[in-house]
C-alpha cells in the first residue's frame, strides 16, 4: 500500500464538481483531510459528509483544508454539497486511480459478498505533504469527522 504514516503522501490531481483540477501541491503548508466514501447522497456518506460540515469552523481554526472523494460525476457532487450546504470540495474519481494509490479501492465484503468497491477511509495529510494519519477503514461514518478533530485537536501547535 502507497500511504505509510510518516511518509509523503501520493501526489493526485482530481476534478472538483465544478470541473476545476485540484492537486495535493495546491495545499503546501496546509493539513489536507483526505476522505474516500462510496457515493454522494446515502445515509452513511450523507452523516460523514455532514459531521465534516458541522465541524468545519473547528478544522479551519487548525489550518486544515478537507477533500472528500468518491467515484460520483461533477453533477452528483454539485446536487449532494447544495443539498447538505458542504463547504469543502467533493473530487471525482470515475477511474479509482486515486483510490487506489491511497488504498481506498478494493475487495470487500458486503452482506456476505465479496466484491471490489470504495474502502470508506481517511488520510490526514500534515503541513509537509506527510501522512500523519491514515484510518483505513471507517466503520462508523456518523462518528468519523469528530474522531478525526479529536485527532486535529491532539496536535495543536
């Protein structure tokens, strides 16, 4: 697997929903909260989605940018961040190439199925470019954003 907490993070450029390219570089010197989930509007990803949202004062006060990724189009991302008032980019990956540097595309297991799908998890990518943290696999999206603040607030400058 491409992400080792400690090392530099895969480099990716991916389109938001308004068809602009969003790289890693354009947040040098920033934290970068990095979120795979498997599609815009259902009930985990809509919680996720909006804890991230509820605590975004907080992670903005932390210099923290957060990116949420999805193999969703632009037109599904723009309805889902109107819907939910989101105030961060939602990046298309139709290719899971993305996803699959940072190990969030693979095999698992759904109601006793295998099959390949988006792995619901998260990279915090410090200041450096550095993984600092990487949840790889998210069980409970409601409660998600709040562990990763709590995980923000543990280093505070």
């Amino acid at each position: 697997m491409a992400v080792v907490e400690g090392k530099q993070a895969p480099a990716f450029s991916l389109r938001d929903a308004d068809g602009n390219e969003v790289s890693l570089g354009s947040f040098a010197g920033k934290n970068v909260v990095l979120y795979f989930y498997p599609k815009d509007d259902t009930p985990g990803c809509t919680k996720e989605a909006c804890g991230f949202r509820d605590f975004w004062k907080e992670i903005r006060e932390r210099e923290t940018v957060v990116l949420g990724v999805s193999p969703d189009d632009a037109e599904s991302h723009r309805m889902f961040a109107a819907k939910y008032r989101l105030p961060f980019p939602l990046l298309s990956d139709p290719d899971k190439k993305v996803m699959e540097r940072y190990g969030a595309w693979g095999e698992k297991t759904m109601y006793g199925k295998k099959k390949m799908g988006v792995i619901r998890s998260t990279v915090w990518i410090g200041s450096d470019g550095k993984v600092v943290k990487h949840w790889r696999k998210v069980s409970n999206a409601a409660d998600h954003p709040a562990k990763v603040l709590e995980a923000l607030e543990s280093v505070r400058a």
